[in-house]
C-alpha cells in the first residue's frame, strides 16, 4: 500500500478528507479486501488509543518519565552537517502511527484488555464504517423529534415486523426491552451504506430516545459486539445470522450494552 494511501486513510477516519475523497475511500474499502482489512487495524488502534489515552488522562504522571520527556525534547541544531531528518510530512505520518501503536500496547498492559476482551472483541467490518456514520446521523435528527418520531406506529407491531423484514432481506423482530424500562414506540425505514434498514426506536420514562438498527450483512461471518462513543451517542454493533446491528442512544448509557445482549439472545 502506498504511503500516499496509507495517510489517506488515517485522513478518512479522522473525517478531515473532502466529500469526493471520503466517497473514493468508501468505494476502494468496498471492492478491496485487503485495503479494508487495513482501514479495519487503523480504527482498531484508534479506538484503543483513544482509550488509553482518556485512562492515561485521570492518571499522575510518574516523575521518572516526565523526567525523560523533558530530557528527550528536541533541541536547536547548530551543527552545519547536512541534516539526516525525514521530510516533515513523513515523519509526522510515522509518529501518529508508532503513538497509536505505543497506546495500544499500553491498553493491554495496563489491564484494560480485559474489557476489550469481554464485551469488546472484535470490530464490525470497516467497509460497514459509512453505514454506521448514517446511522447516528438518522439518530441525531430523529431523536429530536416528538410528534414524527416514528413512521410507523408501536400499535402496528406485527405490520411493522413483516414490512421490515420483506424490505431489509433479514429477519426483523422487535424486543421487548420493557423490564429495562424501554417502550417500543415504532419504526422507520432507513437507507445507510445504501442498504435498506430497520430503524426501532424505543423511549425511557425521560423520553431519551434509543434505536435498534438492523440490515442484512455482506457476508455470514460473525462479529462480536463493539462498543464505541460516537459523536455524543453510545454505540453496540455487532454481526450475528447474516445481519448487522447497531443500537444507540444516550452517551455512556449502560441500557446500551442490555439491548444488544437480548437483541443477539433472541436474534
């Protein structure tokens, strides 16, 4: 892969490349295995990193290695010898990797893997990164509305469950959340990562809004749940009988994690 692409990529997940450039990236990731494999490493360690660093943030900095920071910072050449430094643009590339990488390893040592390793193992597909982003996009617009939350209503369960299944291609079925204090208020039909898909949405007793999404997946492997906050929502998604799910709502909301593990025990 060429280093040209390799910065692009890191530039996709950090949503700083231009429309047609991010549209270029989610075709290439569509139609090449192996370039969606990498973009899949880079949001690993991202997220890791991102982790890490958030634990890192509440933690004392030991004396010894501020001492080493202080003694490692670069100092002003005044050697007239030809300088043997990498251009710029290279070198900040190679640095935000080997930081993503250092963090990482600092997540598993540091003890947190145990998590990632429990109800985070593996992420879902990155080629399934754009249909994601629509999601909590959807999220972000209906979760504010009121009157028009839904397009069609809770009352009309049994339509809503044939509807959905007919036009996503994969089984559709609403769950009974109500002993985690969730009502069922109805559905959408969506469109995301231009595949059709089954929007639930549910309500808690402080009319915080949560949403079960379902499409049919581009393979039959499985992928175990991945959570993730996302632009201010809380986020489970996983891959289970062919389909792909997501729930979201409310940041850091514990109800989360409960929906997806009785989602994925009746699925």
């Amino acid at each position: 892969m060429s280093e040209h692409l390799d910065e692009k990529l890191s530039a996709f997940l950090d949503g700083a490349l231009s429309p047609a450039d991010t549209q270029e990236i989610e075709r290439l990731v569509e139609t090449d295995p192996d370039l969606a494999a990498r973009l899949e490493q880079l949001l690993e360690t991202n997220d890791a990193a991102h982790k890490a660093f958030d634990q890192m943030l509440d933690d004392a900095v030991p004396f010894a290695l501020a001492k080493t920071i202080i003694e490692a910072e670069p100092h002003e050449e005044t050697s007239t010898a030809p300088s043997t430094r990498k251009p710029l643009k290279q070198a900040s590339m190679i640095s935000r990797f080997a930081l993503v990488a250092a963090s990482a390893a600092l997540l598993v040592a540091g003890g947190l893997g145990g998590y990632m390793a429990g109800f985070v193992t593996s992420p879902v597909q990155v080629a399934q990164a754009g249909w994601v982003n629509d999601i909590i996009d959807y999220h972000r617009v209906y979760a504010a509305q009121k009157r028009h939350l839904v397009e069609v209503p809770a009352s009309e369960k049994t339509h809503i469950e044939q509807w959905l299944t007919a036009s996503v291609g994969t089984s559709v079925v609403v769950p009974d959340f109500s002993a985690d204090g969730l009502t069922f208020e109805g559905a959408r039909l969506l469109v995301a990562g231009g595949a059709p898909v089954a929007q639930l949405l549910f309500t808690d007793a402080d009319e915080q809004v949560f949403a079960l999404c379902i499409k049919q997946a581009k393979d039959n492997s499985d992928k175990a749940f991945k959570a993730s906050d996302i632009e201010g929502f809380a986020t489970v998604t996983w891959r289970q009988n062919s389909a792909d799910f997501i729930v979201v709502g409310p940041e850091n909301e514990s109800v989360i994690k409960q929906m997806a593990k009785i989602t994925a025990e009746n699925a």
